[in-house]
C-alpha cells in the first residue's frame, strides 16, 4: 500500500498504477465517461478518472464487464451524489500526486493538509448520521477505502466515550439478551462496565 501522506489513508499499488497509467495513455482515455445508475434510476454521468478510485468500478471497467450503464443496486442517488463529491475532490489529488509530474515534498504536504481540511468539511456537512451510515455502506459496497476510513473513523471517534446502551441506541442496534441475560454478562465481565 502507498501511503498518501494522510494518516491512516492508504492507497493500493493497484490504484496508483491506474492513476500513472491514465497519464500515459490516451488522452481521450481521461475524459472518457462513464454512466452510473442508481437503485432509485438515478444516473449520473462522470469521468472515468473520476470514478476509479472505487475498485469495484474500476474492476468492472478494466475486466470489459461494465455495459453502457453501471447499475449501483444498493446505492440511491442521493448518497451517490454525496459519493461522486468526495470522488471527484479524491480523484483531482490522485491524478496530481500519480500524474506526470512528481511534485515535490512541499507540493504533497500542502495537498495533504488541504484534502484532510476537505475531508473535514465533507463530513461536517452531511445533514444526518443516517448518511454517515449510507456513505459507510456505500464505500463498502464500491471499494472505495478512503471514504471507508475517513466514515469509519467519525463513527469511533463518535462511540468513543458512549456507554454500551448508548452505542446500542446510536448505531440502532437491538438489545437481544434478556433482562437475566444481560445482568449475567455484566456481573461476569464487571471489570468492562467500570468507568
């Protein structure tokens, strides 16, 4: 994995070939667009080097198996629209730091701060934790491991200091146990509900 220069953000080798080999190749190769539906029939046409940062996308285009249209079963078109935000701001810097021209050390550290700076307003203004969710769901259904470590990491950040109930009421999870089941868990791992 290549290191952007972001913390925790990793990129595969795969990836990073796809970028360095879209600047060899033909131009038209990087405008060329692709048509994205939606399970809602949504469609949104992108650039190609938009979208490869999503592996299942880029899989499909690169194996000959994507159609006219890309069909996203699970993904409405609102989230794919918060998705084709992230990707295309994604794909600028991946194309500046994979393309043509080295930059220096000083070019990649201001382009990492300024995407980390990005990341953050994305996050920000997303209007519900439900879309954090559908965003987490979606980079997983996509491969897309940048905007799966940037959701998922919000998510800790947010459970880090909530009690088991409140984790349980904040990621909707239903209590299962019974009132004696769950009273017999606590007094066998007494030490992990201590505060």
């Amino acid at each position: 994995m290549a290191n952007l220069g972001l913390p925790s953000y990793t990129v595969s080798k795969s990836l990073v070939d796809s970028y360095k080999n879209l600047n060899v190749t033909d131009k038209s190769e990087k405008t060329k667009m692709v048509t994205l539906k939606t399970s809602d029939n949504k469609t949104f046409v992108v650039k190609k080097s938009t979208v490869l940062i999503s592996e299942t996308i880029r899989h499909l285009i690169e194996d000959d198996c994507a159609e006219d249209v890309i069909p996203l079963e699970n993904i409405t078109g609102d989230v794919l629209e918060k998705v084709l935000v992230f990707l295309k701001k994604h794909a600028t810097v991946m194309e500046f730091l994979y393309g043509p021209v080295e930059p220096s050390d000083e070019e990649r550290e201001k382009v990492a701060d300024e995407i980390m700076m990005w990341d953050t307003e994305f996050i920000e203004g997303l209007e519900s934790d439900q879309m954090l969710f559908d965003l987490i769901f979606a980079a997983n259904y996509l491969d897309i491991l940048t905007l799966m470590e940037l959701t998922c990491e919000v998510v800790a950040r947010k459970i880090r200091d909530m009690t088991p109930e409140q984790i349980r009421e904040y990621l909707r999870i239903e209590n299962d146990y019974s009132a004696e089941a769950e009273a017999k868990v606590r007094a066998d791992n007494s030490w992990a509900f201590k505060q």
